[in-house]
C-alpha cells in the first residue's frame, strides 16, 4: 500500500459541502475528504492544534485536516471509530496512529492477524492491513473528542460514500464504542441494509447479521472504543478486544 506523507496544511478551503453521490474510487474520496472545511469550528480546532502543537512533538508538522479511511479498496472487514485524536492522526494524517487508542487497536489487530506489524507510528511506518480498513465516523479531531450532533451529521455523507464504495467486499463491519455503533448502522441503513425494529443496541461483544440488496450480509460487531478512558479502568482488557477483532477475522474467512 503506497504510504501518504505527512504535508503542511493547505488553508485554502475547497470543500463545505460533503456528498455521499458521485464517487469513483476511494482515491478521490480520500482527496476530498482531506480537503473538507464544511464545520468551522472543528477547522478552526484541528488548525489550532496543529499550530501549538504538544511540547513532545513540537518538532514536527501536524496534518491539521480530515483524516481519510486507511487500509485496502476492497475490505472484508471495516472498523469504525468515533474521530481523530487531537495530537494522534490530527497530527500524523493517518488514522488511528500515533496515538495510545491507535497502539492498543493495532496491536490487537496485528494478534489476530489482520495487521503486519503491532505499531502504527507514523504514516510512512510500512503497516499494512490484511482485508482490513479503519476510518472514523467523523473525519476531524474535535475538541474533547465530542463532535456536536450537527458536526456528526454534516460529515456522515463521507461515511456513507466511503461504505457505498467499499460494500460489496464487504462482510464485517466492527463499530468501536457507541458513536461507532449508531454511525455505523446508519450508514448501513442508507446504503440498503434492513435494520431490525427495535434497533439493535451497542454493547461489547454485541452481534447483529444486517440483510443488503443482492442477498449480501454484513455482520455488525460492537466493541468498546479503546480510548484512555476505557483501557486505563480496564473497562477493556486486551483479551476482550482480541476477541472482537478475532471474531471478526474468523468471519471474515468464513465460506
Ligand atoms: S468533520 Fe467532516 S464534514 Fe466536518 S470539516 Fe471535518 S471532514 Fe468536513
């Protein structure tokens, strides 16, 4: 997989208006995604950000845009999260890296096997991922890690685009903490899927079969997210996030 480089944000706004219709390829999703600038106030946040910067990494240049999906065109499995961190993909560009949510993820990924290496640190560290690609429901790192609920529904057009691209590989779609979970069967509503009434609720471990057109099935596995808050209170062991992840591999084997 061709690495992205890290490159000095581009202030000049070019995208206000996210569109889940009209999409070719996830290239030129990913460029457009990375050239959003439809919420103000998470632009102005991940620019700040990106110009304070944290003490330890003062060296370096922040991304400061929208971080796009990362791993294989055509996924078995999809991972869903809530939003970049701050100082984690804001800063490194490449989803999930650089940041302890990301240490936890991919290593885990990489027991089960979906993962080449157990660390993702940079963009350009050589980790590839195995039927895998990890993307967030919102596409910038919002302060305290809360997007608004406008925030969240003006940039699910980029999920629905990106599923809409992705789908017909595939087969397991693992939603990381509540926001992933809704977000997730959300998407999966728009691009066909029958959600059951009442509709399925998240819980770790939490398993839905979702009907698509053209008797396709996507399994919704719900994980906790491995933020801070729920890894340092051991409200997620490292078992317990094999174990969804593992699960999720094997299904994606399956016949
Ligand atoms: S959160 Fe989404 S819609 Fe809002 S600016 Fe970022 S990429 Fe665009």
């Amino acid at each position: 997989m061709a690495a992205r480089m890290t490159t000095p944000p581009d202030p000049t706004p070019r995208s206000d208006s996210p569109s889940a219709d009209g999409w070719s390829d996830l290239a030129a999703l990913d460029a457009a995604i990375s050239d959003c600038f439809a919420c103000p106030r998470l632009v102005a946040w991940r620019e700040e950000v990106a110009r304070v910067k944290r003490a330890s990494f003062a060296h370096e240049t922040y991304w400061g845009r929208p971080v796009p999906g990362f791993g294989p065109e055509h996924p078995e499995i999809l991972v869903v999260g809530l939003a970049p961190a701050a100082h984690g993909a804001n800063r490194t560009g490449r989803i999930f890296t650089g940041d302890r949510s990301g240490d936890w993820l991919f290593a885990s990924l990489h027991r089960v096997g979906l993962a080449n290496q157990p660390t993702s640190v940079h963009a350009d560290d050589g980790l590839e991922l195995a039927g895998t690609r990890v993307l967030s429901a919102v596409r910038c790192a919002p302060p305290d890690n809360k997007p608004t609920t406008e925030e969240r529904d003006t940039c699910a057009p980029w999920l629905d685009a990106e599923l809409g691209l992705v789908l017909k590989s595939v087969r397991v779609v693992v939603a990381l903490g509540g926001f992933g979970w809704q977000a997730s069967l959300t998407a999966l509503a728009r691009v066909g899927a029958v959600i059951p009434v009442p509709r399925p609720k998240f819980g770790h471990g939490a398993e839905v079969v979702l009907a698509l057109p053209q008797d396709q099935q996507v399994r919704l596995l719900g994980c906790y997210h491995p933020s801070q808050q729920n890894t340092f209170t051991g409200r997620l062991t490292e078992a317990m996030l094999d174990d969804v992840l593992g699960r999720a591999a094997a299904a994606r084997l399956r016949p």
